[in-house]
C-alpha cells in the first residue's frame, strides 16, 4: 500500500481498488513471466515489487503447507484487481507456483460478479474467487463454499485475524473466506493548511470547526463523487462511517444485511449529518454540483494541491496513491481516525476488502488458501506498499511507508472494533441503490424519505 507513496497516476488500477463491492475492476494485464520478474527480481521496496528474504519465506511457507505433496498444475483464481494492484498478487501468488509447481491462473474481471453467479449456476465454479461479502455469504448459505474453518483450522483462524473479521467472514460458524489486502477509512488532512482539531473527540468538534471555517467563507471538505455507475459511493462509504461511529457494529451489521431498515431512524440520521456537510455549498470545495462532478480519481487533489481547495477529506487507505507524486506524508497530507459520535463506538471501524474463497474443495486449494491466509504470504503482500493487510502476526514495519505503518498500528489495535455495512455486506441491487440515493440526496436534500423508501424496495426485493 519506499519511503512515501510516491507512484504514477494509476488511476484505473486505483478504481477497482477502491469499488471493490461493485466489482469495478480491469482485467489484469501483466503476464505470468512479468508477475515472476517482479517477485523474483526485487532489490528493494517499491510498486510491485518484494522485500526479497520475505519472498523466500514465503516460498518455504508455502513447500512446509503443501508438505512435499503432489498438487495439481493449475488452480482458476477469479479477482477483482487487475492492472498493477492485479500484478502484485500475482507475485505473491507465484512463490506458492515456486514452492509447488502448482501455476496460479488469476484473473482480475470488470463483471466479476456475473461471471461466476453464470458458472456456478451452470456448474463449472472457478477453483477459487475473490469477492465481496455480500455475494460469498450467499454461496456460503447454499454450500457451495469451502469451510475453511475445517480446511485451516479456527486456532490457526484466530490467531491470524481479529474475532470481527472472521464472524464478518462466517456462517453458520463457520468461515468461508479470508482477507488479504486491507483498506481502512479515515480523515485525511493537509497539516499545513488543517488548522483544526488533529485527533477529535468527537465528531461534533469537527462538525463545528467545519461549520467556523464555513463562516470565513472557507471550503472545508474534499468530496468526489463521479465514478460513472457507481457515482455515490464514496459518499455511501462516507454515511457508514458516521453510522459506525454513532451507533456501533452490531447495528452496522444489521443494516448491511437488511435486518436494520433504510428508512430507520438511525440510517436516516447518518445521512443527515453527512448532509450538514456534503449539501452545503460552504464547506465543500467546488460546491455540491463540483462534488458530484469531480472523479474520484483526482478529486482529492485538492489537499495537496498549490494553493490547496480544501483541508480534509473522509476516505480510504487508498487516497495517497491516488493524488500520486505531490503527496509528501507528513508535511502536506497526514489522518486521524474518524471521530466518534457515541461513548462506546469510538473505536468502531469500517473496512473494505473482499475475501478469498473456494469453490472447489481438493487438496491443492486447501494448501493454496492455507498459504494466502498464512502470515509469510501477507507479510509478502505488505512488502510491496500497496495496502495493509489484514494478517495481525504481520508487523507493521514490514511496511516502509509511513502511512501504512501508521494505518496498520491505527486499525489493528487490540481495542479496535472491525465491521462493515451495506457497501460490503449488501447485494450488488441494494449497494446500487444505495450510492444512487446518494446522488440523489445530495441534488436533492430535501426529498431524504422517498430516496430511503427506493433503497427499502431495493431490500424488499432482493
């Protein structure tokens, strides 16, 4: 997820990143023979490359798992990344290709989602898929899922992720898939333009410092919203974060799988305060027709940018990589955790992330996710700077970016609550719906119970 997250614009590569519940990606486009010059040619820490002694730890992880048996010569691994976020899995990929002899064939697809919903129901499931929650849940109630509780072992499970993550992961008790790269959503600030509150109590201290800013005719807040057709759902993953943080994970959890209704007091107070910031033309840069026009691409530059447009900005991990070479962690762009609005609830966390399943049962995908869910597989994966990982055993100073130093000790504290909403745990219907409503709150705040009631017959539908 060097010593700054200095890299090109790869600003389609960074767009499935971050839509990972839309399956907004691109096909991968580096080969196999590139993904293993990457891995095996490393010399130091940058864009898709390794930390070499990790890669071979990785290798003898993965020769120890399969314990010298004779696996089959390829497994069909479906994703969501492509591009270059596609090329660094593909490298930590290869050292199990390396220890086994077993090629991992993976594909990162723009129609993720109805692709394999078309070969599960014709019976020719891919070995293994990389998908949002929402959708592997639905596999896992009908069994088609590999138990992995079996297959890796719960005390293995439990010492390697937190209890949120692995009960976010599971039916019926039983876990059905596992993390890699991680993204976490915090607010990002331009200390040298943010003279405000650095670590905030509560939410309503940054309410109220944005509403003084407001007054000096100052635009407080970054907010992009134009992604084509998932415009919205930055301000979706926005809502959530204010949810989470005012009426905790469990009530995040029930609306992410319809059991909370959309047109509860509780979802419609979540937009409403994101609405006190994101409807009013003062305290947004560009104004609300200039939010919902900027691409999420190059939206955020304006924390960065000379003179900078605005202060701060609610997003995820990804958000550095995204403004490219003029970040400069520390001087013009830094984050705190996004403040609480509720004693308890503090240290509630949403993520976004997909997580790894498999389809096919046999000893070869047992040892292959086995080996992506081992510590020496992630501790590869943080190598490379491109995400945190979700791994615990894995420290953070496996990272050599700061900010990803300083994201892993943040999100992964022993006091921190993980848990996600509809934006993960929804189906692609209702997640749809939901960054429409946004679109359509934000043009039209005052019409907030009809957009609700859309998104409700959404639910009732799906």
């Amino acid at each position: 997820m060097k010593s700054a997250i200095k890299r090109p614009r790869r600003l389609a590569a960074v767009v499935l990143t971050i839509s990972t519940a839309a399956a907004l990606s691109l096909t991968a486009c580096a080969s196999d023979e590139e993904a293993g010059k990457t891995a095996s040619g490393a010399t130091g820490k940058t864009l898709g490359r390794f930390d070499t002694a990790l890669y071979e730890k990785a290798v003898q992880a993965a020769k120890t798992i399969s314990g010298g048996e004779k696996l089959d010569k390829s497994i069909e691994y479906l994703g969501v990344n492509g591009g270059a976020e596609g090329d660094v899995l593909k490298g930590v990929y290869k050292a199990f290709t390396d220890a086994t002899g077993t090629a991992v064939n993976y594909t990162g697809s723009q129609d993720l989602n109805n692709i394999v919903q078309s070969r599960v129901s014709a019976g020719n499931a891919p070995d293994v898929v990389d998908q949002s929650l929402g959708p592997a849940r639905q596999y896992a109630k009908q069994g088609k899922l590999m138990n992995l509780s079996d297959a890796i072992g719960n005390d293995t499970l439990k010492t390697s992720y937190s209890d949120s993550l692995l009960t976010g992961a599971s039916e019926d008790g039983k876990v059905f898939g596992v993390y890699q790269g991680f993204n976490n959503f915090m607010v990002w600030y331009n200390p040298q333009q943010y003279k405000g509150p650095k670590n905030p109590s509560t939410w309503e201290e940054l309410a109220k410092y944005t509403d003084e800013q407001a007054a000096q005719g100052k635009q407080t807040w970054c907010i992009a919203e134009e992604a084509g057709g998932a415009s919205g759902f930055p301000g979706a993953q926005f809502i959530e974060n204010i949810f989470a943080k005012k009426y905790g994970p469990e009530k995040l959890r029930q609306w992410g799988l319809g059991e909370l209704k959309w047109t509860s007091p509780e979802v419609k107070d979540a937009f409403q305060e994101f609405g006190k910031i994101a409807t009013d033309d003062k305290k947004v840069a560009g104004g609300v027709a200039g939010s919902l026009a900027a691409p999420i691409a190059t939206g955020y530059n304006g924390l960065v940018a000379e003179p900078a447009t605005c202060q701060l900005a609610l997003w995820g991990a990804w958000v550095p990589g995204l403004i490219g070479d003029d970040v400069k962690p520390g001087e013009n762009i830094d984050f705190f955790q996004v403040p609480g609005s509720t004693k308890g609830f503090e240290k509630t966390e949403i993520f976004q992330t997909t997580v790894a399943t498999a389809f096919k049962d046999s000893p070869t995908t047992r040892a292959f996710m086995k080996y992506i869910a081992s510590p020496e597989a992630q501790a590869l994966l943080a190598s490379a700077d491109q995400w945190p990982v979700a791994n615990t055993q894995v420290k953070a100073d496996v990272h050599s970016n700061e900010l990803l130093k300083k994201a892993t000790t943040t999100f992964f504290a022993d006091d921190v609550k993980l848990s996600t909403g509809p934006n993960v745990l929804a189906n692609s219907a209702v997640s749809g719906a939901f960054w429409k409503a946004v679109v359509t709150y934000l043009q039209n705040p005052s019409e907030l119970d009809s957009v609700l009631q859309t998104v409700q017959a959404a639910q009732d539908g799906s």
